[in-house]
C-alpha cells in the first residue's frame, strides 16, 4: 500500500510540475507572485539602446524583490515609473518578436496598457530628426499579394473571390520607378503591381476562429487625447557639436506604418508618404499594435525620428549619428506621457 501511495505521489508531482506546460512550476509562482503587485503598464522596447536609457533615468525605479524575470528568452524588468507599476522588456528587431513579445507580455502578466517607444525611420518631409511622433494609426504594409504579370488594376488577384485578398488598399506599380520610359511613359516591368493586404486578426471578443480584417490599427482613444499634452515639450538638439537645425517637437501624426524592411530609399519613402499619409517607418509597432488590438488592451507608440528615409536634406541619413538622440527623446517623451496619464 506505501509504494502504491508513493507511486501516486510521484505521478501527481510529475503532473504538477508540468502544468503549465513549458513554464515550470517555479517560474509561474515567481509570475503569480509580481502579478500580486498588478496591474502593470506594459512598456515595449525594440532594442537595448532604446531600452538603457529608460533604465538609467532616475524615473525608473527598479523593484527591490523582483527587479527581473526571464521567460521563454525574455527578461520581463519590474519596477515603477513616477510611482506607476511597470513591467518592461525588449522584443529584438522585427514584425515577429514584436508580436511574440507582446502575446508573451499579455498572456503572463496582469497589463492594463502597453506603451511601444523608439526610434523610426522618417518619410514626412515637413518633420525633422529628433522630432518625435505618436501615430494615430498604424498599419503593417509588408502584407503583399503580388499580382502576375499581364494582370492590372482591374483584375481580380488571386484567391480575392475568397475573402482572403483585396484590391481595397491600393497598390505599388514597380514600373513606375523605373530610370528608362518609351514614348513618355513608364516601360512595364515583369515584377507588376504588389497590392498591401490588411492582417487576418482574431478578437477575444469575436468567435474562435473566425477571421476579421485589419488594416489601419487604432491606439487608444483616451491615450491619443492625453500625448496632446506633450506636444509642448523641448527636446535635445545636439550630440556632441553637431546640432540640428532647430530644436525637436513632439507632434501627433495620422499614421505610421511597420514592415520586416529597413526602409533607405526616398522613392519608396515618398510612395508611403504620398500614398497613405505615413509619417514614422519601423519594423515592430504594427506588430505590438495588432496584438493588443486583438487582446482588447490599451495601446500607443512613440517614435522618434532618427533620420529621413533614403535621405534628402543636409541632415538626412544620419542614423548613425542621431540615434542615439533620437531613443533619448522617445524616452523623455515616454516618460512625461506617463505622468500625464496617470496624473
């Protein structure tokens, strides 16, 4: 009878510590332990330059008996912001470990609002380097079909009688940037037209497995009134002796767009701009905007503007230089919404 209970006991212990699947049973007590101090704002970083200066500040205020937890090959950082809870990690570059960060982020913790800062590619011509940003909407524009050859504006793309493409976006005519023409107008291209195609989302609200469409993502209504406030704000100019023209501002901007491309090319910048009114070009806030999005949570970035795509003024394609400029401004700006928010 003792070794039927101690096999029970073994089996029941075995089932124990894999509850939760790959997360052990040790790290879900430390996960329900810091959620005991919830709910946090979710502050969402790209990279470690971005990151340290937030860090560094003496607004951040790490905490002394969870200051970290590593999970699934993040580091989840906990501490307050003027006396806010939060929780902070870096996703890494691009769409996907944004994405799989933010689900992370939201599937662990008790979130009540995430917060997507750093710096970003510019194709406004009317804003500058340093200048900082909080789209109103954002959009993933690397979602492609690419339409054959032959095929034009009036033809149906492939697979859009089901539902699963449309023409409703608009598209890019790769013949239209080519350097040669016949007879004054473009020579056609074999690469045609790619047309931008929303993101296929699933609502926690919706039924499961019943797809919506989404491609202009929203941030918060109420987040988006009180980044108004940090429009007066004053930002550095300078790194060393090499200043900017004037001295940074923060603006709200209609739209911003994401996609797994570093874009350096002022055709493609101008296209963006001209087409869909894109002010901010990353490779994540797309990402982190689609999945709270879907997860109902409160969402807003802020970028600033480390250099004009593909260049075009005296001081454009100057990333190496004004980068790190540029992430100390999103962190200022970062830090004052903060206070706004939950003043």
């Amino acid at each position: 009878m003792l070794g039927l209970v101690i096999l029970v006991w073994g089996v029941w212990s075995s089932t124990i510590g894999r509850a939760h699947g790959a997360i052990s049973t040790s790290t879900m007590q430390e996960i329900e332990r810091v959620n005991e101090k919830g709910p946090y704002l979710g502050i969402v970083v790209p990279n470690s330059f971005e990151m340290n200066p937030l860090l560094q500040s003496p607004s951040f205020v790490a905490d002394l008996q969870v200051p970290y937890l590593d999970c699934f090959g993040r580091r989840f950082r906990f501490g307050k912001v003027e006396n806010e809870e939060v929780v902070v990690v870096l996703t890494g570059l691009s769409m996907l470990n944004a994405g799989i960060t933010t689900q992370l982020l939201l599937t662990l913790f008790k979130v009540k609002g995430v917060l997507h800062y750093g710096i970003a590619g510019n194709a406004n011509p009317q804003l500058q380097i340093g200048d900082v940003t909080i789209p109103q909407y954002w959009a993933h524009t690397g979602l492609w079909n690419w339409q054959r050859y032959g095929d034009g504006p009036d033809d149906e793309l492939a697979l859009e009688s089901n539902g699963d493409y449309t023409r409703e976006i608009g598209y890019l005519r790769l013949a239209n940037y080519q350097n040669g023409s016949e007879n004054g107008k473009p020579v056609e291209n074999l690469l045609n037209n790619v047309w931008y195609q929303p993101e296929e989302v699933f609502p926690v609200d919706g039924i499961a497995e019943v797809r919506q469409h989404s491609f202009w993502v929203p941030v918060n209504k109420h987040y988006f009134k009180v980044a108004k406030r940090i429009e007066g704000m004053t930002f550095q100019r300078c790194v060393n002796s090499t200043c900017l023209p004037r001295a940074p501002k923060a603006v709200r901007v209609k739209r911003g767009a994401s996609a797994n491309a570093f874009v350096d090319n002022s055709a493609y910048r101008e296209f963006l701009y001209s087409k869909f009114n894109i002010t901010p070009i990353d490779m994540e806030s797309a990402a982190v905007a689609l999945v709270c999005h879907q997860q109902q949570i409160p969402f807003i970035a802020i970028r600033a503007l480390s250099d004009l795509a593909g260049g075009g003024s005296a001081v454009s394609n100057e990333a190496d230089i004004f980068a790190s400029l540029a992430a100390q401004n999103a962190v200022d700006a970062s830090l004052r919404f903060i206070t706004l928010l939950f003043a």
